[in-house]
C-alpha cells in the first residue's frame, strides 16, 4: 500500500542516504554519483531514494489491519454519509422527467450491497473522510483519509487487472473520484495536477467499454459525466480534444431522454471551443483579428444553442426587495431559479465557455491590438461582465434558497451538493479583469462559505486566488467600459 508519509504511523523519517549505508548503518555524505563510502569499500552505490520515495512508503500490511481494526464501521459510514449528503443530487422523476441527471446521481445505486473492501466503498469513504476532517479541521481524520485512499489506489491496481471489473462502471466511477479526492484533500496546485491525470485515465477506460457498454440509465449519465470533466480539464490544459471525445456523443445521442438533449449538444459545441483554443496555442497566433475570426463562430454557436432550449429550460429571474445591495450590485439582490440543479449547471458551463471565449479576445487584443480594435475590446468587456453576473445570480440557487412557489419568500436549505459544480463557474468568473473589485470579494465570501461547508480545500485555495488580484496600477493600462484594464 502507498500512502503519504504524513500520514503513517510512528515509523520515523526515511533517510536520503543510499541503502548500501543505510544497511551498513553508518553514515552516507550522498555523493554523486556514487557516495564515498560506497567508493572507500569496493561496493557499488544503489543511487538514492527519489523524491517520491521520501513522500511515500509502503505500508499495505499496517494500512488494510489499521482498517479493519481502526476504522469502526460507524466512522466509515458517517465518511460516506458526509460524501452523498455535500456531493451527490439526484433529480426526484415526477413521471415525464428523466431519473438520471443529476451529479453523481448513480452512487447510491452502485453502492448499495458492495463490499466494504471494494474499491467504490473504499474510494468514497476516503472521499467523504477528507472532507470531514476539513471541515472539522481533524488531522487524525486527515492521516486515516489519506491511508484509506492509498488502500483505494491499492485496490483499483487489482480491479484494472481483472478484465470484468476493469471495464465496469464502479471502477469507472472510483477512478473519478479519486480525482475528487484531491481536490477536497489537497489545496496546492497538485491537487488540479492529479485531477487532470485521473480524469484522462478514466477517459481511456472509456475506450475499452466500447459503445455497446453505455446502453443503461447509470451508465449513460456516467459517460455524461465523464465528457464533462474531460472538457473541463481540456480547457484549462488547453490541449486538443482526443478522437475518442468525438464519438461519445453519438454513443447516447438517440437514446438520451429529449429533455436532456440539450445537454448532448452544449457538449459537442464546447468540444469545438477546446479545439479551436489548442490550436491557438500550439501555432501560437496572436492577432486580434485572426484570434476573433476563430473564436467568434464557436460564439454564436452557443448563442444559437440558447435561443433554441426548450421551455423546461428557461429560469426565472427574482428580486430580493428587502436587499441592502446597492442597485449597482446585481450580483447580490437578483436570483435566478432553474428547473433542478443539472440545469442550472450546464447553464453555468455554457456561460464559462464564453468567459474562456472573450477572455481569450480580449486578452490577446490588449496585449496586440491597436487602437482599432477598441469595439473588439467593447464588445468582449460587456460579455465576460454579463457571463460573471449571471453565474453569481445562480449562487443561492446552488447554496439551497429557493423560491416558494406560491410566495414571494425564500427558503433555505441545509443540502447543499450544487456548490461542488459551483466553484469552477465562481472562480471564472472572479479572475476575470472585467469582474468589480467588489464583486470578487463577494466571490472570495462565497467560496470560503463552500469551501469550509462542504470541507472542500480546493474552493478554499480558489478564494485565496481571487483574493490576490490586486488593482491594476495606471501607466499600462486601457480604459474600456469604465475600467482600467492591464494590457
């Protein structure tokens, strides 16, 4: 078993010294590339540890019986229980709406009767125990999630080597969440590292399921999900969209619920953005002109994909009368009300895709533009302000106040799993030059709020980044909109 060295029992430190000294227990000067001991008595240096080596040690003997003997059945489930209750929202079918959308909605379902030992049990505890810990600032809890994910990593080595669990669903899912653990366990730059790397692991999983594997309600809101995370992560890599992306969307395309079709198509526009953003990239074009002519038509596509939702997807836009807000601060006295959490996520998707859109055109024009390309520049400052205001009017919407149907009040709720596809869209929206300084400070508020609620250290260390954006000082800067902007 691996697991971290913080999180191992009392073992000691692990010497950097070679293991021809340290089996000789006299002391290594760690000379390169052989250490002078080595040298002295005739014995070939075996190198030193690497830096991974150092993090991690094996301990599968201590980790499975600390298991089994340490973590009591009640820890476990309450690990679990915190995982489902902060993560997971199933859409409740009143009959003519599809039971499958939702986020991670299919967890229940693969969870009921597995295991305690399988992978998917181990995997969400360990998930659900990070966050825990976080939340009630626990470093006991912290060291025992971090073991029982290294027991996880241990568990799905043995899964992919079995033909019949490599391709199933539930490994499938673990690989996921694995991903999620670090993004609650971790707050560094690693955590995004380690997400990228499982998210496109399970993605070439995908492949050996084949199309015929995705027929089943589970296994078709498993996919979407899956093409949503690959794109995701895309973008933020910047790197072209692999083949296999392409196809999945006509795996589920005709057997998808219509209701959900609009979710398939924001899909397959958002691919073309990824690819369209890689090539910029990789043939580095920098002209404003060039950059716009690319972007632009992927723009009115997504435009296109909204004017033609079906009514079950239209939200409703209220009024906090009794707000303090001041009328400039929309962000804080509207709230937008969406049929379930699904919609309003892929709502929020579409509105990053055209954040990432004029931040990429407008960015390059202030750095290479000319005087000429001041509308370019109108025109895209007025989009990425509208694309950021309506995400921050979704926030009490995904925080669980909703709008009484036959009243004018808001409720609250103590459920609150759409924080989890919240943050990304938050978190856009607060790096953006276009965002008020006060306006960020609220995003800052909101995700601390989720962050510490959902014991989620990735939101938190997403506020901290907002927090740092200082104002631009004058000297290189651009007036657009009322704002100075750096180049």
């Amino acid at each position: 078993m691996i697991s971290r060295s913080a999180g191992t029992s009392n073992t000691g430190g692990k010497s950097r010294g070679c293991a021809s000294c340290k089996k000789r227990k006299i002391k290594c000067d760690q000379s390169k590339p052989a250490c002078t001991q080595c040298l002295k008595s005739g014995w070939v240096c075996p190198g030193y540890p690497s830096v991974s080596d150092l993090v991690f040690r094996n301990q599968t003997g201590s980790l499975v019986q600390k298991l089994h003997r340490g973590f009591s059945p009640s820890i476990v489930d309450r690990a679990t229980a915190f995982f489902i209750s902060q993560y997971v929202f199933q859409r409740h079918p009143d009959g003519s709406t599809p039971p499958s959308r939702g986020h991670y909605e299919y967890l229940p379902a693969l969870l009921h009767g597995e295991s305690s030992s399988s992978v998917l049990t181990t995997t969400v505890a360990a998930a659900g125990l990070a966050g825990l810990a976080n939340a009630g600032n626990s470093n006991a809890w912290r060291i025992d999630a971090h073991a029982m994910h290294g027991l996880a990593i241990c568990r799905l080595k043995e899964a992919l080597e079995d033909p019949c669990q490599a391709t199933s669903n539930k490994t499938l899912v673990a690989i996921v969440l694995m991903g999620t653990f670090e993004q609650i366990a971790s707050a560094d730059a690693s955590s995004m590292h380690f997400f990228s790397q499982h998210i496109m692991a399970v993605a070439k999983c995908i492949e050996l399921h084949g199309s015929n594997q995705f027929q089943s309600v589970v296994s078709i809101g498993l996919l979407g999900e899956i093409r949503r995370l690959v794109i995701m992560t895309l973008h933020r890599l910047q790197e072209p969209v692999p083949p296999a992306l392409e196809k999945w969307s006509s795996w589920t395309g005709n057997i998808i619920h219509e209701d959900e079709a609009p979710a398939n198509s924001f899909g397959v526009i958002s691919s073309q953005l990824v690819a369209v953003r890689a090539k910029l990239k990789q043939k580095a074009i920098c002209d404003p002109t060039v950059v716009a002519e690319m972007l632009l038509p992927i723009d009115e596509k997504l435009e296109t994909w909204r004017s033609e939702l079906p009514w079950s997807w239209k939200y409703k836009s209220y009024t906090a009368i009794d707000s303090t807000a001041s009328s400039g601060d929309t962000y804080q006295s509207h709230y937008d009300v969406y049929e379930d959490l699904w919609v309003a996520s892929v709502w929020n998707s579409y509105r990053t895709s055209r954040l990432l859109l004029y931040e990429h055109i407008m960015s390059t024009t202030l750095k290479y533009g000319s005087a000429e390309d001041n509308d370019m520049l109108q025109a895209a400052a007025k989009v990425l302000k509208a694309m950021a205001d309506e995400i921050c009017h979704s926030v009490p919407f995904h925080l669980g106040i909703q709008r009484h149907r036959n009243s004018s009040s808001f409720q609250d709720s103590d459920a609150i799993p759409g924080c989890y596809l919240l943050i990304w869209p938050l978190f856009a929206s607060g790096m953006r030059r276009t965002t008020p300084w006060q306006q960020k400070e609220w995003i800052v508020e909101k995700l601390r709020y989720i962050g510490t609620r959902m014991g989620l250290r990735l939101a938190m260390s997403m506020a901290d980044r907002v927090a740092m954006e200082k104002r631009p000082s004058s000297g290189s800067e651009v007036w657009v909109m009322g704002e100075w902007y750096p180049k």
